[in-house]
C-alpha cells in the first residue's frame, strides 16, 4: 500500500479533517519554537493524493497527530531506521570513533532440534525463530555506548581486530587497579584525544605525570606510545567491555 494512502486512513480513522491537522501542526510549531513543523492543508494533500514525501519535521508532525510511531512512518516510505546499526557496520571507516547503538538486535528464540551446540555449525540454518532484544545492553541510561575499531587501527590485534564493534562503559574516568592473570582478563580502556580515539590497555602512573602510556599488543609493532592528559577534568577515559 502506497504510503500517503497509509497516511490518509490513519488521518481519516481519527475523524480528523484537514483543516484539522494544520490546525494541530500550527500548534505543534508553535510549542517547539519551529514552522517547520506547519503542514498546510495543500501539502497535506498532495502528501496524501500524490505521493509527495514530508520532510523529517512534517513527517514528526503527522505522527504525533495521528499518534503513530515515526519508526513506523519511516518503514512506509521503505527507511528502515531500526536497521540503521547492521546497515552502518558494512560501511567502514580508517579511524576509531563512537557509533550509536542499535534500537534492537535479531535474536534466536528458538533453535531447531538437530542444533548441537557442541559442534560449529551456520546458526542461521538452525534457528527455527528470530525475535528482537529491545533496548540492546546500553538500557537508554547513557552509561554505556558503542565503539568502532578503525581499519588502521591495530594496536590491539588479535584481541581486537579492525572493524570489531565494541561496548564502552562511559562512567569510568580513571585507570582501575584490579587483578588480572591473563592478556584476556586485562581491561582495555576507549580514550578520547583532540584528534579522535584510542583504544588499548593502559598503565596507571602517578597524577604528577603529564602523560599515560598506551601499551599495545605484542604482535602490534608499535609497542607504546604517550598519551598526554587534557587539561580539563571531563570524562576522557572509559572501561571498555568487550
């Protein structure tokens, strides 16, 4: 079904007229301090009638007044917003940054029952049922975000290798002193620079000291390299949870 038509009967099984909703747009502009969020009943029609597609305001507008999901909204018009994570991690890039984390995850929810979960096997040819895990790890708290390793990143190979996407506790601002007996139980810190990101193991020094050296892998050639510490007290350092 064409999308303004999805539109028009979400409009019309509310009763609402056009007049109606420009009313309401005017009002929701209004509120949020923007006229872009104004639809007038010309564009409402030609939205409806010609397959003219709203912009991101005006498509919010439709949605808060037909009290749609704008996720919703965007699937008609074939923007699958919820796949905006697996999409993006076919796209790399050279440097390692922060990504944003996905609305939710595919999941197996049930497996066939052949499956022997001793054995390695393609998992997609036995999983009877997919099902989606909301809210994927980060809780919408801010705690806890995602990181891209750079393709020209390879300090940390082969624990971390180019291209891995890993989880960040960005709560953490300090080197933590805890015990660790192997290279894998060793925690990895995600640190914020002025000319992007590193991500590697750290020594903690004494706070006199106006830098933290980086301690890459054995099998990276570059060994180690000083890091020096901002001058303000913001967050710059934060565990990462692989």
């Amino acid at each position: 079904m064409l999308p303004g038509l999805r539109l028009r009967q979400a409009r019309e099984r509310l009763g609402l007229t056009y007049r109606d909703v420009e009313r309401a747009s005017f009002e929701l502009a209004s509120k949020r301090g923007r006229p872009e969020f104004i639809v007038h009943i010309s564009r409402l029609a030609d939205i409806e009638n010609h397959e003219v597609v709203p912009t991101l305001h005006k498509l919010y507008t439709l949605a808060v007044i037909y009290h749609l999901d704008p996720h919703e909204i965007f699937r008609w018009y074939e923007v699958p917003l919820d796949e905006f994570f697996g999409d993006g991690a076919e796209f790399s890039a050279p440097r390692t940054h922060l990504m944003a984390p996905p609305v939710s995850l595919r999941i197996p929810v049930r497996f066939d029952p052949a499956f022997d979960p001793r054995r390695t096997e393609f998992l997609s040819r036995m999983v009877e049922r997919w099902g989606h895990f909301e809210g994927v790890l980060t809780n919408g708290n801010g705690r806890h975000l995602y990181g891209y390793i750079g393709l020209s990143d390879r300090r940390m190979v082969p624990l971390l290798r180019p291209g891995s996407i890993v989880l960040v506790d960005v709560s953490v601002h300090q080197i933590e002193d805890q015990e660790w007996f192997t290279e894998h139980d060793r925690p990895m810190y995600f640190v914020e620079l002025r000319d992007g990101y590193r991500c590697g193991w750290f020594y903690r020094t004494d706070p006199a000291w106006s830098c933290n050296p980086i301690r890459c892998h054995d099998a990276c050639r570059n060994h180690g390299a000083c890091l020096k510490r901002p001058r303000s007290s913001d967050a710059w350092l934060a565990w990462l949870r692989a």
